[in-house]
C-alpha cells in the first residue's frame, strides 16, 4: 500500500526555480506540491518527509517547509495526524466534464472455461515444496551465484542435477558438461535455428501436424519447414529419405506427437536414426510431456538411441509451469560449441537463483513426487472426459500428456468449436495445427488440453465441452 512507505526528499522531484516565478520559496514550494498532488504524480496516502528532512534536502529553513504543509492541509490537499505524519489526502474522483471520452473499461479477458492445449493446472504449482527447496537452495548457494554468469551453459548444479535425472527417468545420454539451460523450448529451436542456418541446412522436416509457433521460429531463422505426414504410429520417418539434401534437420516429438497424440513406434524411431547417420541430418527431439505416460511406464527418449545424433530438448512448463522460463538441450558432441557461440557470451535466460533452486529440487526428490501427484490428476481427469464423450464421439492417441483428440464427423468441426464459444469455452480444433504445405488427407477432430482447467474449474469445463458436442 502507498500509504505505508514514506517518501524521501529527493524522490519527490519538486523544481522549486520552475515553481518560483519570481515568488518566495514557500509560495513555490506550496505550488510544487499542490500541482503534484492535483496531477497524481504524488498518490492518495503517500507519504511525505518530515519537516527537518525535506528541508535539509532541498537546503531551506525548516520553518519553510512546515508553512507549506500548513496551508496544503489548510486546503485538504493534505492530511497531517499525530503519529501518522503527513501524507497526501484521498480525494474523490473529478467529475468527467461534459463531453469528454468515456473512460474506457478494461476488456473482458476472456472465455470463462479454456480447453487449449499447452499449458499445465498452474494451479498445481507445488508452491510449499518449491519455496522449501529455494531457501535450501539460497542459504547453500556460493557468492559468486549472485555475480554475472561465468558458464554461458548455465550452473552446474542444475546441470549436474538434469543429467542424472535424465538418465534415470527418461534414458537420456546426458553429460552435464553437454547440456545448455535455455528459457525454454522456443528459446532452444531460436538457438538450433542459427545453428543449423550457419551450418547452410536450407530445410527443416516438421511433423504435418505441429505448432505453427515452432515453424515460424525455423521460418524467422531461414529455414524452409517441409511437413511429414502424421499417422496413428506418428511421423512418417521412412519418409525422409526421399527429402533430399536439402533437407539438414528434422524436429520430433517422438514419445507423444503433438496435437494426434500418437507415439511413434520403435520402427520408424529406427528410421529417423539410420536417416540422421546415412545423411549427416539432425533429429531435434522435443520430449514436452514425456513424464506422463498412463496406460504404461513412460518410453525413453529417442535420444538414447544415438546421441550424436539427437539433440533433446526439455523443459519444466509441463511438469511444473512455463512462468519458470526453464528448459535443456541435451546435445551431441559436435554441436555444443556452435550453440553456445549463437547462445552469447551471457546467460541472459534465467536466474541463477531460479536454477539452483530447481537443481535442489530434483536432487531433493520433490520432483519425482510433484510428477507423480501430477500423473495421477492428469490422469484422473483424461478418463473422465473419455466417460463423459463415450459414446459420442471417439477418442484417439496414446492415454499421456495434458490434452487428448476427440475425433469428429466430416464437416463438423468449425462448427463445434463455434458451439463451444457459445458456451463460454475456448477450445481449439485439430485443423489449427495442420502445415499450411501438408498434402496428408485432413482430419476432423478437437484436441483438448484436459490439463488447463484448474481443478476447482474442471467440472464445469468438461459440461461446457458435453454440451457443445453434437
């Protein structure tokens, strides 16, 4: 609350020579603040210096001082009260003349229920374990975490932290000395995207259906993207071998295709490595929900199965949240030089205090047991919505991550999506994602991020999303 700080003299910025104009200092001062009040560079409560301070900082009498107050409380322009010092008045808002602009309110900020896939119940933020580990983690931390970054690859506590980890729970190869923090997924292709520009990759394989972020991020590097087609087994690897050497790089995500929902199978994993070895390409490995597996134990990376290859990227917007800006390249041998030179000579992306406190996490075990708690929810509310569309509309893909794809009738979709908005619902259909270039037969489906809704909004969410099915 304003009211609840005092100002210092110097903060307040009164010009008494403008104010002057040929008057005495207390008439110039009286003006100063009168006209900061009525403008509201000086807000309702705020504070003021004492008499003695204020006019040792401006170098006048104090008496001088204490007479401008005087006539400003005079004038209700200020109130002054035993033990609470003197403080700007509140004042009632002015009356809009007549003929002014109507004040303009604020816009609505959105639907009231979201389905949009992407984004974690942020609401399951593990706010008392994380608070736990950050004070762990900055009464250990050593002083120079609190200078400038040395490692542009990051602290080595987290790094340190990540490889184990990775090892354990998702077969990554990961050598701490070869993974490079990043703010996250986007800020990880940016990276690749420079490198693989430098190194006159001209095109990109994309999966045909995939976040058009991610293809514009390739696209704003040079790069051209060339859509595979999607099945229910997941991007046509064998496919690559007719792309042609202009095709230097291909981006996956292998163990839950973003938005189908398909896994690719052990086959065309192989494909896309004997690609990558027989061609020189590089397979960018992005493992977005790849703790959240529920009909089995969740399959290792593809980066396991050749990491000179592969480069993996994770990140903790899914498990944990994306307001942490905390993702990891995993990456092979010959590529780490060539990231950190497009990386910079500072680390610009996160807070070192913000990295140790995740490497106290995982190294704690609280991140295994935030993820298990989160599996089970996440995993609750995929079969509730599979029970509330039974027998209405089919659901497809592997049961994992946050969203599942609700297939629908040919024609059926805009119209849908409509009925949702009636609904007070946002929800995105599967043509929002298809490759502008893609030649794949289309589909007609929803894809519904069952993980967005807070809990205490998840029931309404899913009668809104009922409602509108036909």
């Amino acid at each position: 609350m304003t009211g609840s700080w005092a100002t210092f003299g110097a903060d307040l910025h009164v010009d008494l020579a403008a104010a002057a104009g040929g008057r005495g200092l207390r008439a110039a001062l009286t003006e100063a603040l009168r006209e900061a009040a009525r403008s509201g560079r000086l807000a309702p409560g705020t504070r003021l210096p004492s008499s003695r301070s204020f006019a040792a900082d401006l170098g006048i009498a104090r008496n001088t001082v204490a007479e401008a107050y005087a006539e400003l409380v005079a004038e209700g322009w200020l109130t002054a009260r035993q033990g609470s010092g003197t403080r700007v008045a509140e004042r009632a808002a002015v009356r809009r003349a007549a003929g002014a602009p109507p004040v303009r309110r604020p816009a609505r900020r959105g639907p009231a229920y979201s389905l949009v896939p992407g984004t974690p119940d942020l609401g399951g933020f593990p706010r008392g374990a994380w608070l736990a580990a950050a004070r762990r983690a900055l009464t250990a931390a050593p002083n120079e975490a609190f200078g400038y970054a040395v490692d542009v690859r990051g602290r080595v506590e987290l790094r340190e932290a990540l490889a184990g980890y990775l090892a354990r729970a998702r077969g990554v190869y990961a050598d701490p000395d070869r993974i490079v923090l990043c703010a996250g997924f986007a800020h990880a292709l940016q990276l690749l995207g420079r490198v693989l520009k430098e190194r006159r990759v001209r095109e990109v394989a994309v999966e045909g259906y995939s976040l058009d972020v991610h293809r514009d991020l390739l696209a704003g590097a040079g790069l051209v993207t060339r859509p595979l087609w999607v099945d229910g087994a997941g991007a046509r690897t064998p496919d690559l071998a007719g792309f042609g050497p202009r095709t230097g790089a291909v981006l996956l995500t292998p163990a839950h295709q973003f938005p189908t929902g398909a896994a690719l199978t052990p086959e065309r994993r192989a494909a896309a490595v004997d690609w990558a070895r027989s061609t020189g390409g590089l397979i960018l490995e992005d493992d977005y929900d790849g703790e959240f597996r529920y009909d089995r134990q969740p399959v290792g990376a593809l980066q396991g199965l050749d990491p000179d290859r592969v480069v993996y990227v994770g990140t903790a917007s899914k498990s944990l949240a994306p307001g942490l800006r905390m993702g990891w390249m995993v990456l092979p041998p010959d590529l780490l030089e060539e990231v950190l030179a497009a990386k910079g000579e500072v680390d610009w992306t996160s807070s070192a205090l913000d990295q140790l406190t995740l490497a106290e996490f995982i190294t704690s075990g609280a991140y295994d047991r935030h993820v298990r708690g989160m599996r089970l929810r996440y995993r609750r509310r995929r079969d509730e919505l599979v029970a509330a569309v039974a027998g209405r509309v089919p659901v497809s893909g592997i049961a994992a991550g946050l969203h599942a794809v609700l297939d629908l009738p040919p024609g059926t979709e805009r119209s849908i999506v409509q009925a949702a908005a009636w609904q007070d619902l946002a929800l995105e259909g599967l043509a929002r994602f298809r490759h502008p270039d893609s030649r794949m037969p289309a589909r007609e489906a929803l894809v519904v991020g069952y993980g967005t809704p807070a809990t205490s909004a998840w029931a309404p969410t899913l009668a809104a999303l009922t409602a509108a099915l036909p």
